[in-house]
C-alpha cells in the first residue's frame, strides 16, 4: 500500500472526526448526531478522492497517443540523423579508400611505363643490330641474285649458240658441197665424187641424191600427258566434280571439295592424281587452277541462290600463287566476287606452306585481306602452330582419317586424337578426309572429330551442266564478259626441245631472283 493512500486516509478521518466535534460542541449536536455528521463528512471526502484519483488516471490515458506519436517521430529523427551520419562518414572513408587505390594506382602505371620504356630500349638496342645484319644480308642475297640471272643469261646465251653449232653441224652434208635448201625437211648428202679422168662426164651429169630420213623423237608419257593437259584446257574439258564433307555425327552437308578431272579427245576421264604432277611441272597449273576458281564461283552463286548454307573448298597450287601473269587476274576476279568470300574455302598444301617464300606469303595475305578464308590440306607433318595458322587465315585442317586413328605413323608432338581438341582452342576445325568405313565415323566421334570426308559418306560427283550454265566455252560468261574469269596467259611454242630445257632451267633462277 502506498504512503500516498495512507496519508490521505488518515488525513480525512482527522478531518471527519473534527467536524463530529465541532458539531457535538459548538452546534449543540447529540453524540449520535455528531457521528453520523463525521461519518458523512468522512464519506464526502472519500468520495472526493474517488472520483480525483479516476479523473487523474484518466488524463494521462487520453495524453497517451500523442505521447507515442512525438516518441516515435523523435525517435525515427533521431534515427534518420543517425543514418544519415553513417552515410557521409561511409562516403568520407570510401572517397579516401578510392583515391589511395587511385594514388596506388598511379605509382603502379608509372612503375611499369619504366618497365617497359626499359625493356622497350634494351628490346632496340638487341634488334638494331640484328636489323643491319639482316640488311646487309639482303643486300648480299641480291647481289647472289644477280650473279645468278647473270650467270643464267650467260649459259644460256652459251646452250643457244651450242645448239646452233650443233644443228650447223648436222645440217652440213658429210662432203663439202653445198647444203640442202632449208625449205626441205631432209638432209641431202652427195655421192662420193669420181676419179679425176672422168670429170668431164661427172661435171655434165650431175650424181642422184640419197636421201636420208632423220630419227622421229622420242615421245615420253610425261610428254603425252602434257599434250593431253594442253588439249583439255583450250577445248574446256575440265569438268568439275564435288565431294560432299558432312557434319558428325549428323551426317549433314555442310561444306563441298571442288576436285579436277580432265576429259582426253577419246572421252575418258583422266584423275588429279595423273595430272597434277605432269601439269605442275609443264605450268600448266595456273591456268587450271584459273578455270576452276571460276566455276566454283559459279557454283557458289546457284547454292546461295537457294539460300542453302554450304562452303565450298577450293585447291589452289603453289605456283598459281607465284605465277606474275594469272594470279593478279585472279586477285581482280576474287576481288570482284568477295561477296561470296566466306563461302569459298581456299585449300594449300602443307608441303606448300612449309616451303612458302615472300611471294607466296604475300599472296596469302592479299587473299586473306579481301576475305578468303584457308584449309590445310594434305598434312603429312603435325607438328604445327594453330597460333600461326590462325594468323595467315587457316580456319581449317584436313588430316586422313589413319592419321588420327594412328594407322599410319607421321611426325608429332601431340596424340592425334588430342588435335580436334588443340585446334578447336585456336577456332580451327578439324576435317578428317579419306573416311571408308563405318567403324572409322564411330573411332572419329570418339576422338572429338565434328566433320567427316569419304566414300563412306557420297564419292564424287560432277557437277551438273544447269549449276555451270553461262560459262562460255572460253571459261567466260556469256552475259557478262567482265565479270568472267581472268583471262590465262598465253603459251610461248619454242622452236627446238632444248629452248625449252633452258627455260625450265632457268626459271628455277628467275623464282629465286624474284623472291628478293
């Protein structure tokens, strides 16, 4: 019970019981009279502390939520303000945080520009030297280079009067007279002349002339093929054919390979594998090379005409990327037809590659700038760069199919079944050709390979006359002469077969004089 209470208990019974007493003494009341006035007087005053203390509980319950209200609006100001203190010293510690990383920074780029301005002059001053002695190796190589053609113009000059000598000498009958008119294609040699008592007679009546037959040349089967090569390019019998590379293990077309057959006068088909190697030799390639380029253009243009999503790849040879006379047409041409660059694949052999001098280098890159793209083919060696191929603008590599599966041996450094894996890192795909077995597609999908080549799959079929249509009998359209091929250069016929050994000598020379 709390003091308060008491307190004023005892207060309003002093008071009640005074005015009993005030009552009984000064008001003449009786003793009842004056107790029941203290008692009402006792009651009056409980009652007044009743309703007091009810009136004082009240109030402050009605005051209540307008107390919680300017609690809570403190109490979120308060908050708010807090907050709003943690957040500029948060933006004060991050801004000092960023510009010491920004000062650290600094100091780390100003520590590496002397790094490399270092390594940059220590880099200059290994190379320079290396630079003038790879000047001075020029300029040497140049001068070997004219030594050479000096040399070369010199044994020629040397053969040609050797030959002129000789035919001077076989010309001349074995007698001294006069010899046969060089209209003939005989040689007339005089009977043996008589005695001195009858040269009257034998002045009078001239001897008979004895005619003697030269010995037919020998025609080698390198020579006839020539022929045959020579026969098929100017009659255009270069037919084309396509072999289909599929996708694994979907089997679906995606890319085509362009190969050569040549058509003899009697009709039969003569293969690349016949051909090439005579053709190379006699340069005959360029302008084979000329002829398909072009219809595999054509070619390219009927299939994106059916909105059909397929490459087509090409063999281009190394001499047709040297040749001064075919290959700037041939550049114009591809130029010209660049819209279908990323649908034509051109294919160089490793062997090529690998023995590539400036020139054929350049006329990659010449290639490579307008859009076309490149394939190794016939790949004998793996140990290769995919870094250096991407950069010459090889997106493909053509290995056989015994190669991967290491059915033949071949120089390595990497697991052939690991080179799908190596290439595909470079964006190079792997293409494995001369699939002739199904058991070899499923060997193949184990070793990540994703397109296929092979009889397995479609051997090669020519081309249909519609997909050809427009090309003329000289390799040109008909409609459109200047969008045509480049026109082939035309063939010099030398006199005697010895001209023609000094100039297949002597181009062997020129190449190298060239390539400075």
């Amino acid at each position: 019970m709390r003091l308060d209470l008491v307190f004023v208990s005892v207060c309003m019974a002093l008071i009640a019981g005074s005015a009993g007493a005030i009552a009984y003494s000064a008001f003449g009341f009786g003793a009842p009279s004056a107790m029941l006035t203290a008692i009402a007087v006792l009651a009056l005053l409980s009652l007044y502390n009743l309703l007091s203390m009810r009136a004082a509980v009240r109030q402050p319950a009605q005051n209540q939520p307008g107390d919680l209200l300017r609690i809570t609006t403190d109490t979120v100001r308060q908050e708010a303000a807090r907050q709003d203190t943690l957040r500029q010293e948060m933006r004060q510690e991050m801004r000092q945080d960023m510009a010491r990383q920004v000062t650290q920074v600094e100091r780390d780029l100003v520590a590496l520009q002397r790094r490399v301005d270092g390594t940059i002059e220590r880099t200059r001053a290994t190379t320079e030297p290396l630079t003038a002695e790879i000047g001075e190796l020029g300029t040497l190589v140049r001068q070997l280079a004219e030594t050479l053609s000096d040399h070369e113009r010199k044994l020629t000059e040397i053969e040609l009067a050797e030959i002129e000598r000789v035919e001077v000498v076989h010309a001349r009958p074995k007698l001294e007279v006069p010899p046969a008119p060089p209209a003939l294609p005989v040689v007339q040699a005089l009977s043996p002349p008589p005695v001195a008592a009858a040269a009257p007679i034998a002045a009078s009546t001239p001897a008979p002339a004895a005619v003697v037959t030269p010995p037919a040349p020998k025609v080698t089967a390198a020579d006839a093929m020539a022929a045959t090569i020579r026969s098929a390019i100017d009659a255009n019998r270069v037919d084309l054919y396509l072999q289909p590379m599929v996708t694994l293990p979907q089997r679906k077309i995606r890319y085509y390979e362009a190969l050569s057959r040549l058509r003899s006068d009697k009709g039969d088909v003569v293969l690349a594998t016949d051909f090439l190697g005579t053709a190379d030799a006699h340069g005959l390639m360029p302008q084979i090379d000329n002829l398909v380029i072009f219809r595999c253009v054509q070619v390219v243009r009927r299939l994106l005409a059916k909105n059909r999503e397929v490459g087509l790849f090409c063999n281009v040879s190394v001499s047709t990327l040297t040749d001064g006379s075919v290959f700037p047409q041939l550049l114009e041409f591809l130029e010209a037809n660049r819209a279908v660059s990323s649908s034509i694949v051109l294919e160089i052999p490793q062997s090529a590659l690998t023995s590539a001098g400036p020139i054929e280098l350049e006329s990659l890159s010449a290639l490579a700038q307008h859009g076309y793209r490149f394939s190794l083919d016939n790949v004998t060696d793996l140990r290769f760069e995919p870094r250096e191929l991407l950069a010459r603008g090889f997106r493909y590599v053509k290995v056989r199919a015994d190669v991967l599966l290491k059915r033949i041996a071949v120089t390595s450094d990497i697991d052939p079944a690991d080179l799908a894996d190596l290439l595909r890192r470079f964006g190079i795909d792997l293409i494995a050709e001369r699939i002739e077995s199904e058991g070899s597609v499923v060997d193949l999908l184990e070793c990540g390979v994703r397109f296929g080549q092979g009889f397995v799959f479609s051997p090669p079929r020519p081309v249909r006359a519609e997909a050809l249509q427009g090309i003329t009998d000289r390799g040109e359209p008909a409609g459109n002469a200047s969008s045509g091929p480049p026109a082939a250069p035309a063939r010099t016929q030398v006199a005697v077969p010895a001209d023609a050994a000094t100039a297949r000598r002597s181009s062997g020379l020129s190449q190298i004089a060239r390539r400075i």
